[in-house]
C-alpha cells in the first residue's frame, strides 16, 4: 500500500462521510507542494489520537475539502511507556530541534523551563506556539496521531509527580549509570530531566536530589543539552517501550 499524505485538522468529526474543509496552510501544501488533485486520498490526523483515510472531493476558495472514508487504527503509534520531558531553555533554534526530535521519538510530554544558567531569550508566548507547530509537522512525518503535551514555561521541576522513576540527567562520577536503572519491570512513566547548554548549578542539583530526583548519567560522553533528552528516551523506550 502506497503511503498516504499526512495532513492536520484539529477538529475531526467522528463519522464516515463527513466533509471536512482542511486549514488554509495544509491545503496550500496539498494542491501546490503534493500535487493532490480530486479523487486523491489523503490522511487526516486531529492530534487526539484519531485519524481518517478521507478522499479529496473539491474546494472552497484556497480551501481544500474531503470527505472522511475509514478510520485508520493501526498501527498503534503511541509508546506504551509515558515519557516525560523536563527540558531547560536553550537557544531558540536548539529549543525547536528538541521538540522536533522528541516528538519523533515518542515522548509524551515537555516541559521547558527556566533555571538559572538557561538561555531565556524569546521565551514568551509566541515560542510556546511555535513550538506546537514543529510538533505538528513532527508528528506528519513520523506518523504519530497524539501530539505531545507541550506545557507554558515554568521554574525548576519541583518534586516528582507520582512514584514514576525521575531522572535528572547529570555527567559526572557522583551519578548512577542509565542501565543501573532499566532494571525490573516496565514503570507506567519515566520523568527526565535536561539542564540547560550549561548544565545545573550544584545548588539545583543538590536541590533536585532531596526533591527525589536521581541524578543519571548515560556513559563516559557528554551528550549535547539538546540531544540528552530525546536520546535518554530512545534508550527507555526501547527498554520498556516500543522502539527497536
């Protein structure tokens, strides 16, 4: 089966022959980047978990219109394993290159946040939008139908949320090696934390350590703020979850 061009709607109807006018930006890249013309078909996703195999049937203005044929279940492409994402603010263009990789990866939730040696620049309302977006059109290429929960801007993690294992990811001889931890049976959810390009103060990792976070290293390289994160994902989930 030929892959099926993959486009956003955050509002799907649940119902086999509704008519759906797809946004103004995904029907621009339909007619003029993808060449999709009448009698063409074309998945749609909501962000929410659902997704329709829909056939374009015409349009209004620039606007494209399908109509939704079957619901599309498989394959599942949510881990079975939460991941959650705990990312100091970086540079603008290394901020959207971890929440591109995160998505593709499968992490569930990020939540960026200000500590004291992170880069705070442009950090205001409109990034958390833009931020949204690059999930979006990573979830397009990747094939997810959940978009991950990107929450506002905060301080520090405080204490970790439940009983789940929490992470803070800190090179150094004083931390417990990542396959120390993948130890027993598959947690519901994993919490990770990633220091800005700086890295934490001692101040917040001794902080973070009474708090209940595990300070975890991942071998002897030091990995780049802006790919700890998504990689220390990829090694859970293919542990616990659905990766490999």
């Amino acid at each position: 089966m030929a892959r099926l061009w993959r486009l956003y709607h955050p509002d799907l109807p649940d119902e086999s022959g509704a008519e759906v006018l797809v946004g103004s930006e995904d029907s621009h890249h339909a007619r003029k980047v993808l060449r999709l013309r009448e009698g063409d078909e074309i998945a749609l996703f909501d962000g929410a978990g659902h997704e329709w195999v829909t056939r374009m049937i015409g349009s209004e203005g620039e606007r494209v219109q399908v109509r939704l044929e079957r619901r599309l279940l498989e394959p599942q492409t949510e881990a079975p394993l939460e991941v959650v994402l705990f990312q100091g603010l970086l540079r603008p263009e290394r901020m959207d290159w971890v929440v591109q990789k995160a998505t593709e990866v499968g992490i569930a939730v990020i939540h960026p946040f200000v500590s004291e040696r992170a880069e705070t620049r442009g950090a205001g309302k409109n990034k958390l939008e833009r931020w949204r977006r690059i999930a979006v059109e990573s979830c397009k290429q990747c094939g997810r139908r959940q978009l991950p929960r990107i929450e506002p801007l905060e301080a520090l993690p405080g204490a970790p949320e439940g009983d789940s294992p929490a992470l803070l990811l800190q090179p150094g001889p004083g931390s417990t090696p990542l396959s120390d931890l993948c130890e027993g049976p598959a947690p519901a959810s994993v919490q990770i934390a990633v220091g800005p390009q700086s890295g934490f103060t001692p101040e917040e990792v001794e902080t973070h350590e009474r708090a209940g976070w595990r300070s975890t290293a991942l071998g002897p390289r030091i990995l780049r703020a802006d790919t700890a994160g998504a990689i220390t994902a990829a090694i859970l989930l293919h542990r616990w979850g659905d990766l490999g």
